[in-house]
C-alpha cells in the first residue's frame, strides 16, 4: 500500500519525466511503481537511450533512493506493413 509519502514522490518522478525534453513523447508509456523511495519504471521506451535518460532523470528526484529500470526497448516496425 503506497504511503503519502510514496504518492509524493511518485508525482516528482512523473514531472521531471515529462520535464526532460527528451523524454516527453516516451514519458506516457512509462508507468511508475514508488515504494519507500525505490521507484521502479515499468512500459516501454524506442531506444536504450531513453531507458538511460529516464533513468538518470530519476535518480535526482528529492526522495528517490533507488532506480529499478524494467523498461523495455520497443523493436522498430517493418514499413509497409503486409502479412
């Protein structure tokens, strides 16, 4: 059962997600799991790099004292389509 203080912190990671540029558009496939400051990420990203990003945003969140990153890399979808 999440704590008040676990909502808070929930609502910081949320903003400082949607607050790094480069993650606005990947912010809304992350969900966000906080319990007694380890905050797990959880959906899906288009690249590593994100995933890093997402982390890093994270660990400098007031109240954040672990990271667990199970996000994973969505894989590229083939042009044209057709089965």
């Amino acid at each position: 059962m999440p704590t008040t203080l676990d909502r808070i912190v929930a609502q910081r990671v949320t903003d400082a997600l949607y607050l790094e540029r480069s993650l606005r558009m990947e912010a809304g496939g992350i969900r966000i799991c906080t319990v007694d400051g380890t905050v797990t990420l959880e959906g899906s990203v288009r690249c590593p790099a994100a995933s890093a990003r997402a982390r890093d945003a994270v660990l400098v969140v007031e109240g954040v004292l672990r990271v667990e990153d199970r996000l994973v890399v969505r894989q590229p979808q083939a042009a044209g389509g057709g089965a």
